[in-house]
C-alpha cells in the first residue's frame, strides 16, 4: 500500500471485503470497519466505507473514485459471507464444506425469487484504444565490447546489458528492490529513469509489480535484486509462472563468494528454488561477455578448455569456473588434464554438450557450484545420466550453513576452491 502511495497511483482501486471470517473462524478486528479505514488513510489512500450487498452503493463510490487525482483508492466494503441464505449467513463452520443437495435448491429458489428484472445486463465492451507494441526479437544495439583481462563484474555487466537493451526497445523497464547501486540497475535508471521502477526493500512487492507490467505483452521486465532476497518472493514467482507470465528476474552476489556480509546475505539456495518452478529458463554467467548475452536470452554451455588427452570433465558455473580453470592450470603442471565446462544455462541443460565432453574423459565428471548441493548443478547433472552407467558424476559443492570471511578463504573452507577441484581429480582417477 506504501508503493501505491508514494508513486500517486490514482487507477488503482483495492476493495477490501471485510466479511469478519477467515477460513477457519472470526479475523482478529472482526467488522470493525473503522480500523481498516484508519490503516487505509494512514498508508496515504483516498478511503470509503460501504455497505457491500448494496450494488448501488458500490456503483457510486467506484464512480467516484474514477475522479480522484494523485492517490490510489481503497473501498471498505463491510460483508456477510452467505448474505440472504438462512442458517447459512455469517456462519464459521461452511468454508470448504459442500452444501447438501435440498438445501441448494431451495436456495437458488430463494435467489431467484429477490430477482426484480428479467431484462440482461449488456455492459459496453472495453474500448481498445492501446498502441500497437512489439517486443518481440529484441536484441542489443551492439557486442559486448570488453578488453581480454578486464576484470569486470558480473552485476556490472548485467547493468551495462540492461541499458544497451533499454535503448534496444522502449517497452523494456527495470524494476530494482534499493539495491540499484549494488546490482548495477542504477546505469538504467540514469539512462531511462521514466522506465525504472524503485520497489524498496519489498521484493514480494516488485515481484508482483513486474508481473503485472509483463501482463498482456506490454513490457520486457526485468526485476533484479540480491539472489538471497529472491526468497521472500518465491510464492509470487511461483504463482506468476503458473500464471504464464514472462518476467525477467536477475539475482547478484550468490553464493560463499559475497564474503564477509556473511550467510544471511549468500544464496546457496537459489538454484534449487528456481528449478522448480514450472518453464523457467536459469541462466548462470561467469563473466561480463556471458551476463550480456545471458540478459539477452542467449543459451548453450560452453567448453572453454578441451584437448586430446583430457582424463576428468569439471563442470563449474559463475565463480567457480575460475577455480576450475585455476585447477586446470595445476594439473597441467603434472601432465593431468581435464576439459572444463562452464554450464551457463542450468534449466534447460545443455546435455549434448555435457554427454560429447562426458565421452571423451571417459565418463568421469565433477560438478562445483556455489551452492549446497540440494537441487543445484550436481543433482542436475546426476539426474541428466542416471539411466547412464558409463558416466560418473562426483559433485563439489558448500555443505553446511558458511561463516563470514574472505572470498578465497570461503572457497577453501568449504571445499569448491582450486585446490579442492586437483583433489578430487586426482581421487576419481584412482578409482
């Protein structure tokens, strides 16, 4: 309600219908109608109590509304569940429960007989007056365009990607949850600050504003905040996918890698939470190149290091794909090598990829992910092949709930760095 407020939003009307029962017995303030006209008005709302079984009533304050300016409106509707049915009218104990067969009847009867008008009601259909749009095809007005070395954050480049695409397309919009600066969201906001949405801490809240954006084709979405708070939204993620909803959403700072700002702030759980949610594509760039190309929908895994004799094929993605390609550079030293892999799209996986590489290192695959192993890169992957006996599949991922520290210390400690990627090669050619 504060978001409504703040940003004027005079085509917005709530109605509340405040019939004092929940599901299973009395709400805590019951008909009290003036509280919740109190909690309207204090959230900054145009506010009206009515009497929700009078359709005139209601005809006239939805009128009125339609002529208030600057402030979103909230109806107050005080109702009785089952209004007009005897024995049923205001009663706790019928939510769920099926009516018996005569007590129906003898209902629709009822209603049937209060009916003063046979004529129809012909409401004049919505007039379609909005512009043709097309956001379809959309793709970047150029290249990535970084120098080899460069070492350019992931968030940085999804920013710089988002305002490339903005320019791209003016159907795209950018939705942040006050962590613009961080993300990077904040290179969109300066070049397009009219298609930029600011939702607070709220993600459940921007989640359900992008979803109402992306409603009937009218806008690319793209809502982005720190992967850890993605959390808090998952029910309206969730309900958006079943909806059919194309959104856009771009979580930052995953895994043990965020460091010091500790375990309440690392997302370990992200993946797993993603993949189960019905069509949804999970990108995961490694780099400034991939993070552009995965804002515009790019796919496929890449194999960035391959030869010949390769014995073991690592499968990493986001930061632990240096490790593995930090791994290679040891074992090369002592003549093992091994392919790696960086998976970049984690739903749907790249299976061709991973089988050609998985063939020729003989079967022998590690996955290392930042993330716990529950629902991440190494359960993807040891499902992909588990009808497959001539692949093994040996996963490197954080066990247990991390501490605060150093990226590299982190790594280490929780067994995905380097070091612990030449071990476990070494470990699966043994055996």
């Amino acid at each position: 309600m504060a978001f409504a407020s703040y940003y004027c939003l005079d085509n917005l009307v709530a109605i509340f219908d405040v019939n004092r029962l929940g599901h299973s017995g009395a709400l805590p303030v019951e008909h009290c109608i003036k509280i919740h006209q109190r909690r309207c008005k204090a959230f900054g709302w145009n506010t009206y109590v009515v009497d929700g079984q009078d359709v005139e009533a209601l005809c006239q304050v939805f009128w009125q509304a339609s002529q208030v300016k600057h402030k979103p409106t909230a109806v107050v509707a005080k109702t009785f569940r089952g209004w007009g049915t005897p024995s049923m009218e205001d009663a706790e104990s019928w939510h769920g429960k099926p009516m018996p067969r005569e007590r129906a009847d003898a209902i629709i009867k009822l209603i049937e007989s209060q009916i003063e008008t046979s004529g129809n009601l012909d409401p004049q259909p919505p007039i379609e007056d909005s512009p043709e749009i097309n956001i379809m095809n959309v793709k970047m007005i150029s290249l990535p365009d970084y120098r080899v070395g460069d070492r350019i954050a992931t968030q940085k480049a999804c920013g710089l990607a988002l305002a490339k695409l903005g320019n791209a397309n003016d159907r795209v919009i950018v939705l942040d949850g006050d962590t613009k600066y961080s993300t990077f969201s904040e290179m969109f906001n300066k070049e397009y600050p009219e298609r930029f949405i600011e939702c607070f801490m709220a993600e459940q809240n921007m989640v359900s504003v992008a979803l109402g954006c992306a409603s009937r084709g009218r806008t690319i979405a793209f809502a982005s905040t720190f992967a850890a708070f993605l959390t808090r939204a998952f029910d309206q993620i969730r309900m958006g996918a079943l909806s059919e909803s194309n959104i856009n959403i771009i979580g930052s700072h995953c895994g043990v890698s965020v460091g010091e700002d500790g375990a309440s702030q690392m997302a370990l759980d992200d993946i797993a939470m993603f993949r189960t949610i019905p069509t949804c594509t999970i990108f995961y760039p490694s780099d400034a190149v991939s993070t552009e190309h995965a804002v515009s929908l790019a796919a496929n895994a890449k194999i960035l290091r391959y030869g010949v004799s390769d014995k073991v094929t690592v499968i990493g993605a986001g930061i632990t794909v240096y490790e593995a390609l930090a791994a290679a550079d040891e074992l090369a030293k002592q003549d093992i090598f091994i392919r790696v892999i960086d998976l970049f799209t984690i739903k749907p996986l790249d299976v061709t990829t991973i089988i050609y590489s998985a063939k020729a290192t003989e079967g022998r695959i590690i996955t290392v992910e930042d993330h716990y192993p529950q629902g991440g890169i190494g359960e993807v992957v040891y499902a992909a092949f588990s009808m497959d006996p001539g692949i093994k599949v040996h996963s490197l991922a954080v066990l247990g709930v991390p501490r605060s520290g150093k990226p590299k210390e982190l790594l280490d400690m929780y067994g995905i760095s380097a070091r612990h990627i030449v071990v476990a090669v070494k470990c699966m050619l043994l055996n």
